[in-house]
C-alpha cells in the first residue's frame, strides 16, 4: 500500500445550520467558518436538517428529548408533539446516502444533532439527568459505528480538527483500498501501514491490535475486516500526544539507521530528541526522515502513512 497523498476533496456530512443557511427552529443558523473556510478546502460538504427533512418547518417550536420508555424528542412546549420515529425515520431514509461519506460534522446541543452534549431531561421536570446523542445523531452511530464523527464547535480546536481529519483520511483510504477487496490479505497490508501511525495514537492498544491481526483465521474474513476497522478507528480518536509520537518516530528511524552515516543518525535523533523537548515542529522531523527513505529499498518504511502530509502540513490545523 503506498502512501498517497490527499487529491480530491473527501465528501463529509455536515449539520446544515453549521454552512450558514436559515435552519435552526428560530430561524437562525450556526455558520461554522472553520468548517465552510478551512475544512471545506479538503472535505465535500453535504448538509443535512433532520428536522427541515422530517416537515417541522422554519420557524418551528423547539423539541427537547425526554429520558422516558425511552429517549423521546418531544415539543419543548407541547409534550404532546413526538417526533422521536420521524427523526429515526430519516435517519435510516438517509442511510444509503451516509454510507457515501467518510465523516459527519454535527451540531452541538441539537436535540437530532448532538454528539455528547445534548440535555436529556427528565420527563416530568425541568431537570436534566444526562448529556449524550441528539436522535438522528445516535441513529447514524448504530448504521455507521466506525464513522469518523465530530461536533462542530469541538472542531474550533487545532488538536481535535487534527484528530477528526486524521480519522476521515483512514476511513477514507479504507474504503478506497480494502472496501473493494477486503481479503484478509489487504486488510493486514492497511494495519501495517498504519501502523506507526496508530502507534501515535495509542500504544498499548496498538500493541493489542497487531497481536489481533496475527491470528486471521479465528474469524470470518467479513467479521475479521469490520474487527480492524474498528480498532483501527478506536485508536485514531485517541489524540496524538508528543511522548507516543516521538516514540512513532523512532521506530521509523530505526529502519533508516542502516542507510545513514553516523553523523546523519545523530542529526536525526537530536531533531526527534528537540521534537520530544517541544523545541522544533513534528513536519521538521517528518521532512527529514521523507529525505532519507528514498535510501531504504524495504517496502514497510516506504508505505508508512505516519510519514505522508499530515493535517497540519496541509495548512489546515491553524485558523484564525
Ligand atoms: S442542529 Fe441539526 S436539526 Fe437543528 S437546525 Fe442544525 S441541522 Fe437542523
């Protein structure tokens, strides 16, 4: 698997409220100009109202979830008006569609769009017992559970927009490489790419995952397939942090050391060394190990997806 770099923009689902048009039950919107001005230049935006979809119009009265039989969208002010199976509905209306994207962008707080903060009330006060999923949101997580997801205003911050980019370009090089052909051959070939970017992201969990893809023949190659993407993406939502990155990086020099002079192994240690110290950028690094890989005839170094663009080389980690 070579390591390619971003081409053509990747189609994203997005909260319709987020691009700036009129679809919030007051008429209003969210613009979101990280996502339409920045993410826009590498992700294809479709924008989707579930509540616009299902006919409550704009303006509308606002629905609320209730935490009763179960968790019910209801009128804010008028319980009697329950549109928990439309906005589920809709959900799996869409759903041949959504399989299409590799990621969905969803508007905080929003009783159908939240990811995590939407107020569950109880539903016989104004208390509120929990935070979690809109409906449409949680309804898109049981058809589509490895899909990168991301709340809107989460994204303002560079480390998160990061890690959401990071998890579309997998779940899109997934799709694009195994999805065809999801032999168990291919599929170790796509960890193995991974793999020292995985290792960025979480260790221990890496370390799980190469002792999981090491026994391919205890399950079906359709359950094995669907069994690594989702470890693959587990990992990848763990944030990147320096310790687990430098350690990433010196793996990726320990197949270049046998290429380099010992004056170029020691320039590339200190500059991982300065890297761990927060002295010098993690694209320094990456910039000098690309130089050296032409060197290395082994096809595993080469096909390192740690060591393509990554988010914030492609100028889309800072904004202001
Ligand atoms: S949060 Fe979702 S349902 Fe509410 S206005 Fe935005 S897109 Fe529509």
């Amino acid at each position: 698997m070579d390591i390619q770099l971003l081409t053509q923009r990747i189609p994203v689902g997005i909260s319709q409220c987020a691009v700036g048009d009129p679809v919030r039950f007051n008429g209003g919107h969210k613009h979101s100009k990280v996502c339409t001005q920045l993410l826009s230049r590498c992700f294809e935006l479709h924008p989707y109202c579930p509540e616009v979809a299902i006919g409550l119009g704009v303006p509308r009265p606002p629905i609320h979830l209730i935490v009763s039989d179960r968790l019910r969208a209801v009128g804010r002010d008028d319980p009697g008006m329950d549109v928990t199976d439309a906005l589920e509905d809709y959900a799996d209306r869409i759903a041949p569609q959504v399989a299409q994207l590799r990621g969905f962008i969803l508007m905080q707080k929003s009783p159908s769009c939240g990811l995590r903060t939407t107020p569950h009330f109880k539903a016989d006060g104004p208390d509120t017992l929990a935070h979690g999923a809109g409906l449409f949101a949680a309804r898109l997580r049981e058809h589509f559970p490895h899909l990168p997801l991301e709340e809107v205003g989460r994204l303002n911050a560079s480390d998160i927009r990061e890690n959401f980019l990071t998890r579309v370009f997998a779940y899109d090089a997934w799709h694009r490489y195994v999805e065809p052909d999801p032999r168990p051959g291919r599929v170790i070939d796509f960890y193995a790419a991974y793999k020292y970017l995985l290792l960025a992201h979480h260790q221990k969990l890496t370390r799980e995952l190469g002792q999981f893809v090491s026994d391919v023949r205890a399950l079906t190659p359709a359950q094995f397939a669907f069994e690594v993407r989702g470890r693959i993406m587990e990992i990848l939502a763990h944030l990147a942090n320096r310790k687990d990155r430098t350690n990433a990086l010196m793996h990726s020099q320990g197949h270049l050391n046998e290429f380099l002079s010992r004056e170029e192994r020691a320039e590339l240690a200190q500059l991982i060394e300065d890297y761990r110290q927060g002295l010098k950028p993690l694209s320094a690094v990456l910039t000098m190990l690309r130089h050296y890989l032409p060197r290395s005839p082994h096809q595993f170094i080469h096909s390192q997806v740690l060591l393509a663009a990554e988010p914030a080389e492609l100028g889309l980690c800072d904004f202001r």
